[in-house]
C-alpha cells in the first residue's frame, strides 16, 4: 500500500487503463431486436460492374492517365495484378470488388464481417461507443467504429494503410496514399438482399467524395456456409518429401508474385 | 540412384511443372470469353486451392507420349462447392471433356466453363453471376 501510494506520487497522475467491460444478460437480449443478417452473404457482381460503369470514380485528373493505361492492359489481355501477392483486398476494396462470401457477426459491443479467400480478411466495427483513436495504427481494413440508426448500420473507418488499393476490378486501383475515410449504412432493402452504401473521401486521389452502393444476396442452403480460405496456400504445391510426409513446397516466385503466369512472360 | 534420391527428383519435377501456376489473386482478363475451346484428355492434378482452383489436363494429341499439358483456372474452393463441386470431381487419371476460354496469348491454358467427367459421369461447371440471387438451393 505504502509502496503503491509512493509510486503514485513519483509517477504523477495515474495512468488511465480503458477497460472492455464484461457483457450482461442485458446487452446479450439487446442483440435480439438487431436486424437479422444470419446466414451468408454472396456479392453481387454484375451489380459492381454495372456501378462502376455507371457511376465512375471521380479520380484527380493528374491520375487518368495511370487508371486509363491500367484499363487498356486489362482490355489487352495484360491485367496487372493488384492483389496477386495475396495480400488483403483492404477497404474499400473488399466491399467494392469482391467476388467472395461473407458472413456478418453480432455481438455486445461489436460487428463483425468475416469474408472468404484471403486469409485475413476480417473488420471488426465496434458498436460500444468508443470513438477512434488519435492515431491510429494503419491497417487493411482501418479503425472502424459504428451505430445502428433504426436498421441501419451506420459505419466510420480511418486508418487504412495508405498503399492499399482503391479498386474498381482486381486489374485496376490506385493506392489511397493516405487520409482515407469510409462512410457506410448497411441495411437490408429487401428481406434477403443487404445493401452496403458507401461514401469513401480519399481526398489525396479523388476530386470529391465518391458515393456508391454494394449488393449482397443472403443464402442460408449449408452448402454456402464459408469455408476457410488462405490465399498464400497458393503459392506451394501439395506433394510428398523425401520421407514420405505430406507437404508444402513453395513455388518460385519474385517480389510476391509466381514466376510466370498463364498470359505473363517470366520477369 | 537410390529411392530417396529419385523421390527428390520427382517432387522436384512436380515443382517445375506447377511453377506456370497463376496461383495468386488476379483479373481473369488474360483469357478471351469470346471463343471457347473444347479438348479430351486425362486428369493430370487438380488442384483444390485457394484463391483459385487450377485442373491441370494431358489432351490427347498425335503423340500420346507427348500430351498438351492444359492448365485450366477457375474460381475459390468456397465458391466452387456452393456450385455443386468438390475436391473430388477431377481426380489424376479421370478421362475428362473440358470447355475453356483460352489464354489470348495462345498459351496452353484457359478459364474453365465446363468439366464433363467421362470416368465419374459428373458434369461441373462453373459461373460466379448464376449465384447473383437470394436463397439459392
């Protein structure tokens, strides 16, 4: 006690520890009046594409000429590989262009997406109240705090590491660089089709806040449930050592990529 | 060559023939939905992995000896099972009926449509837009 109390007057103010207070009987009740998002969540695809064609990213002008030179590859036939190194598709990216599942998590104090395919890809969005730290940590998927308004889940994310992606196909995207900020409300606009709204403001590569919606169509047939994906399981191939035991064995690759990919010379 | 070292041999083997493997997350702009191409042949490896399933295909030619080695991609293992597949629908040695849509550069390799499983009688195919509807069965 003597020691504790001098410890304290040595160091100044106490050092204020932010605690996860436990969940009631009550918060776990509450979850019960949240909209029903069971089951798992297939994208929309034709949608995204009809969106982006539609509605166009308001890119700076200083980067058509990247975005139309990305385009013309992938129309060529030569698609450069945003995400070929596996890693995550990041924010916006995931909801923007995504091709796979996902699964959405109610719990006290929190949201939580889990999609299929690339390992990692996981946000968690806190519903607690908490607001976002100072400075945050950059991440893939960002600091990501919400709020339900009625239905409707009401979604703030900064934090995204400014290397990631703004895509509109898996073929072409220019890194945010930075001061990136996602707004979505998620809310069901039919009984089995969840609609995700989003305003991304990345001023650093936009002329001004580009507002689009994602579609995605629940399933409940078991056979949709999500199955583990790890994309780096790609890069080796299943096959026996020299004792006999199952293993992984890498293939060459550089800079993240396989050395040579079907409509790509080796680099 | 003792047995240890010839094993070393063939998983070294196996490795140089998966290393044109496009095993990683990518546009499937390299390959032209415009044409399609049928072919037969033999199961070589299937490749149940994410981000992409990859069946591999000796197509019978001239030289039995000598097959075209195809390499043939298509989507997740979790996207592929809700369209009725499994790692089981091609296994090495199965006699195979493909529908593709080839590399636009004229490699031996393509986008899977249609896999027909002459040894299995199963049909696989594979379209990501026909799941663009609620409560499928």
């Amino acid at each position: 006690m003597l020691a504790a109390l001098l410890a304290l007057l040595l160091s100044g103010e106490p050092e204020t520890v932010i605690m996860n207070p436990a969940p009631t009987a009550a918060d776990w009740a509450a979850l019960a009046k949240l909209p029903d998002w069971s089951g798992v969540w297939t994208p929309g695809i034709s949608d995204q594409v009809r969106r982006i064609k539609a509605d166009p990213v308001p890119w700076k002008p200083e980067l058509a000429a990247q975005v139309k030179a990305l385009e013309a590859e992938e129309a060529a036939g030569r698609p450069k590989g945003l995400f070929v190194d596996c890693l995550p598709e990041a924010m916006p990216s995931w909801m923007l262009i995504s091709h796979n599942a996902m699964e959405v998590l109610f719990t006290p104090g929190r949201v939580t997406l889990l999609g299929e395919s690339d390992g990692n890809r996981l946000r968690r969005i806190y519903t607690d109240g908490r607001g976002h730290p100072p400075d945050p940590d950059p991440t893939f998927h960002g600091h990501s705090i919400g709020h339900w308004e009625g239905q409707t889940l009401v979604v703030d994310t900064v934090g995204v590491l400014p290397e990631t992606y703004l895509a509109v196909s898996e073929a072409v995207g220019i890194p945010n660089d930075g001061d990136l900020h996602v707004l979505e409300r998620i809310h069901l606009a039919a009984p089995d089709v969840l609609h995700d709204e989003l305003e991304i403001i990345a001023p650093r590569i936009l002329t001004r806040p580009w507002k689009t919606t994602r579609l995605f169509y629940r399933q409940r047939a078991r056979k949709y449930d999500i199955v583990e994906g790890v994309c780096l399981q790609g890069f080796f191939a299943e096959r026996k050592d020299a004792h006999g035991n199952a293993v992984f064995v890498p293939l060459p690759h550089v800079d993240g990529n396989p050395v040579a990919q079907p409509g790509r010379s080796p680099p | 060559m003792t047995p240890s070292r010839l094993l070393v041999c063939v998983v070294l083997a196996s490795v140089a023939l998966t290393a044109r493997s496009a095993r990683a997350h990518h546009s499937f702009a390299m390959f032209d939905f415009e044409k399609v191409v049928t072919l037969t042949g033999t199961v070589k490896e299937f490749q149940w992995t994410n981000p992409h399933v990859v069946l591999w295909v000796n197509a019978d030619g001239k030289d039995p000896k000598k097959p075209d080695v195809w390499y043939l991609e298509m989507t997740s293992p979790g996207n592929l099972t809700r369209g009725g597949w499994s790692r089981k629908a091609c296994n090495a040695g199965d006699r195979v009926t493909v529908e593709l849509n080839p590399l636009r550069n004229g490699d031996l390799g393509g986008a899977l449509i249609k896999v027909t499983n002459q040894t299995t009688g199963q049909t696989f195919s594979t379209n990501l837009r026909d799941m663009e509807k609620p409560n499928l069965k």
